[in-house]
C-alpha cells in the first residue's frame, strides 16, 4: 500500500474568503481528510470548481486544509495532502477573473487586455468560426454545425458587450449572429500570444522512479473498490497516470474476473495474439513471450503503427522456479540520458527504427510509416510522450546512411546501458490475486527466464480510450467543455 499521500498544489490565496481581510492562509496539518476527498472525488477536480464549493465548510480552514510550518519550510511549497490523490491542477487558467478584461476591436481582430498585462489577439474570422451557440455547435454530440466556408472574409463585430463571464459578440452580416465567449475559454485557446498548452486539459504530475525510490511506495489499490465506485476507479487510473502502472490487490484468480477488471477501463483490443489472452510457455505463437525465455526490457507492439496503450497482467498458476517480472521507467531513464548523453538523446528521437511481427506463418505486421525513433514527442510541446523500444523486434537498419551507423550504435549501446542498470530494474513476483497493468507507452517490462508451469492471463487496452476513462472521471462538464 502506499506509504506516501500524493499532493495536491494548491496557492492559498484562492481559498480565502472575500470578506477576510488576511492576506494568508495558515495552514495546518490534516487529521481528517475525508471532507476533502469527497470534495475532490465529486468531479470538482479544478481548482475554480473547489473555490465554488468549499465555502460550504466552514470548518476546514480549522480543521483539514494543510500542512505543518516545518513541512512548509521543508517543502518550500503550500501543498494540502489528500490521500493517494494527486491532481496539480494549478495554472494560468484556472485564476479567477477578478477584473472585466478591456476587450476592443483592431483591424480585422478582437483583442482582449487581461488582469496580468497580457494582450489576446482573435482574427474575427477565427472567433465567428468558433462560435459554440446552438445554431453553429450541437449541444449534444458537441460536434460543429456552422459552415465555416459561409463565413464572409471580411467578417467583423458591429458590437461588443462584455460581461463578468464572458463577452457577447454580435457580428456583420444579413443575420447580425450573436456568439458568446467564455473568458476561461479564451483564455485557455489564446494563440497570439499562447499562454499554455490547450491540448493540456490534466497537468497531472508524473513521478518518475528508479527502483529504489518506487519499492516502498507501490500504488495499489484494490479490486473490490474498483469494480464498485466510480472514485476509486479514478484513482486507479490516476496511479496509472502519475507512476506508469498500478497493481490491483485481491482479484479472483479467475479469467472472468480478470477480464471483467480490464473492460472497467475500456473495451479489450484484439490482436493477432486474440482478444484476452490466457496461455503457457507453449509457444502458440511466433514470440518469445510464449517461451521459457528471459524477456529483456522492451514495450510491446513496436510494429504497430499504434501500439497499445495499455498492457495487464495476472499470474494464475505457477508451479516451477523464476519466472520474475521486471519494470523499469523509460521516461526517467530517458531523462538520465537526455541530462547524461545529450547527443545519444537525439540521434535516438530522430533516427527511425523499423519493427516487425513475422513469427506466426500467417503473420507480417509492419507499422506505417515503416519506422518509428524510440522517443516520440508532441509536435506543439516538444514533450516526450511515447517510446517504442524492443531490440528484438528490430527490423534491418538499411536504412541509415554510412555516417549513421556509427552514431545510432553509439547511441543505443548507451540506452541499453540504463536499461542494465540494476538501479533502474523493479524486479518482483506476480502472484494469484495480483493484477499488474502498465502503460506501454512509458513502462519498459520483461521477465526472468523459468522453468515449470507459469500461467499468464491479460490483454491490451487502446491508448484512447484510457485517456478518455481517465479524462472523464477527472474533470467536471464545464472542464470538458471549456478544453473543446
């Protein structure tokens, strides 16, 4: 169980009452957090969202909102500890608008002055376009109704009346429309100047690890609660977020119950390996998986254009000897060699590497394109988000040029080097009635070779639709629809 509460970073400011005069919170150890787990678990994740509610307890300044002076000095941050949930929600956006934005027209654009200085240019033609009234937006499906080709080029406001939550536009044209715009959602998809990444809807934090720092700290939680409330399964997912995998405690040793477990995500995707697997080292496929073979650390399905997102497992029989799991953290690894090797960093998130599934007689998977770098990153944020690594996955590098050579063996022997490390290897036992799931997108897992019966169910799970879940379950109607 965890041995740590994760943390919520909170500035106290945004939780004093207006009609208190102190410009300070005191804040104080908790000794009863369930007013605030509640709170928090009730899709009133943000910060402004918890600005509405918590004036409904009074007693929790008192009571149950902080830490301790020395942990203050310590920390050199205000953090408010609510166990195992972590959200770090806190950003330009979600500050209150104290103060009606001075809002004006200029040229064939509408500009916004905000609190903090700061100017928002919107060409016209780009506000019209995104206007979200019931004419130009469905309601329901939130899909676009308005023609954007309709829109005339020389769009502009006839009249601008701003308000204390957003701005009302009425625009030129035979119909004078009237689009209304939330300041939070100008705020957030302002693009001259950007403030933040939009796209960004959960700045979760993620805790990176070797195996020293994660051992005694393993996120758990337990089946029961899982399969039963909603609040528990977003805390699961968020473990998933936050550490890169989770265990499950107490699950029935059964394939029912298992699969059951991995549709609470999402629904299960199908391969060539079939939908929920359930086998022994008897090579029923063309994979060393399906041996007795060690398993160095690598993700899986690099010879998927899309690889899955999500990867469970659970051990339901084992007569024999070794047989252990192993993980390791491929961002943090990937941060080790970007701050060591900045060079080998590079050659590895620019140099494509060709995959291939061929072991079984009916079987030749490539990706397209037909090669991926071992560290993909957003094309808008530079921020890795994926590595794709199995060594013996790896197709012929003819591709390369004759100066590459050198450069991308160079680079990969130092990236198996962090793979070696023993620093870096969490090796442990799965048991019956432990689930693991991981994200393959960031954990590298393999296996300690054995010798017996070793019986392993699971299956993979898409990217998407965990991202989805997760996204669901962590953020109010109002946070989707102001990310949209």
């Amino acid at each position: 169980m965890f041995t740590k509460f994760s943390t919520f970073v909170i500035k106290p400011h945004h939780l004093i009452n207006k009609n208190n005069n102190k410009k300070s919170l005191d804040l104080k150890l908790i000794s009863n957090n369930k007013i605030i787990s509640n709170l928090l678990m009730s899709r009133c994740f943000g910060i402004s969202s918890i600005q509405h509610q918590i004036h409904k307890f009074p007693f929790i300044s008192q009571a149950s909102l902080a830490l301790t002076q020395e942990r203050q000095r310590k920390d050199k941050i205000d953090i408010l500890k609510v166990s195992r949930i972590h959200l770090q929600r806190y950003s330009e956006v979600s500050k209150p608008i104290q103060k009606i934005p001075k809002i004006y027209t200029a040229e064939s654009k509408v500009k916004v002055d905000w609190q903090d200085n700061q100017t928002s240019k919107f060409h016209n033609l780009w506000l019209r376009d995104h206007c979200k009234c019931s004419k130009c937006y469905h309601q329901i499906t939130k899909q676009r109704l308005l023609d954007t080709f309709s829109i005339p080029e020389d769009i502009k406001p006839l009249s601008i009346s701003p308000g204390s939550s957003g701005v009302e536009i009425i625009w030129s044209g035979n119909d004078e429309h009237k689009s209304f715009f939330n300041w939070n959602w100008l705020r957030r998809h302002s693009y001259d100047p950007k403030f933040i990444n939009s796209q960004q809807i959960l700045n979760n934090k993620k805790t990176l690890w070797n195996a020293a720092k994660i051992k005694d700290n393993l996120p758990i939680v337990q089946y029961h609660k899982v399969m039963q409330n909603k609040e528990d399964l977003a805390i699961w997912l968020k473990n998933i977020d936050e550490f890169g995998f989770c265990f499950i405690d107490n699950v029935p040793p059964k394939v029912k119950e298992t699969e059951e477990l991995a549709k609470r995500i999402c629904f299960i995707r199908e391969s060539h390996y079939g939908k929920f697997w359930d086998f022994t080292a008897n090579m029923e496929h063309g994979d060393t998986a399906y041996s007795t073979l060690a398993l160095k650390a690598h993700t899986d399905n690099t010879y998927f254009t899309d690889p899955s997102g999500l990867q469970m497992f659970h051990l339901i029989e084992f007569e024999g000897e070794g047989g252990e799991s192993l993980l390791a953290d491929g961002f943090w690894m990937a941060n080790q060699l970007k701050t060591k090797y900045p060079k080998a960093y590079q050659t590895l998130s620019t140099i494509p590497i060709p995959s291939h599934s061929a072991g079984d007689s009916n079987v030749l998977i490539q990706p397209t394109p037909f090669a991926y770098p071992i560290f993909n990153h957003d094309s808008l944020t530079n921020t890795l988000y994926q590595i794709r690594y199995n060594n013996d996955d790896r197709s012929t590098m003819s591709h390369l040029s004759p100066n590459q050579i050198p450069e991308f063996y160079d680079a990969l022997r130092k990236w198996n080097e962090l793979l070696s490390n023993k620093e870096n290897e969490f090796w442990f036992q799965l048991y019956p009635g432990r689930v693991l799931i991981f994200d393959n997108w960031r954990i590298l897992h393999g296996r300690a070779s054995f010798v017996g019966h070793r019986r392993l169910i699971g299956a993979y799970l898409n990217w998407d639709d965990y991202r989805s879940k997760f996204k669901v379950l962590n953020l109010s109607n109002e946070e989707i629809l102001e990310s949209l």
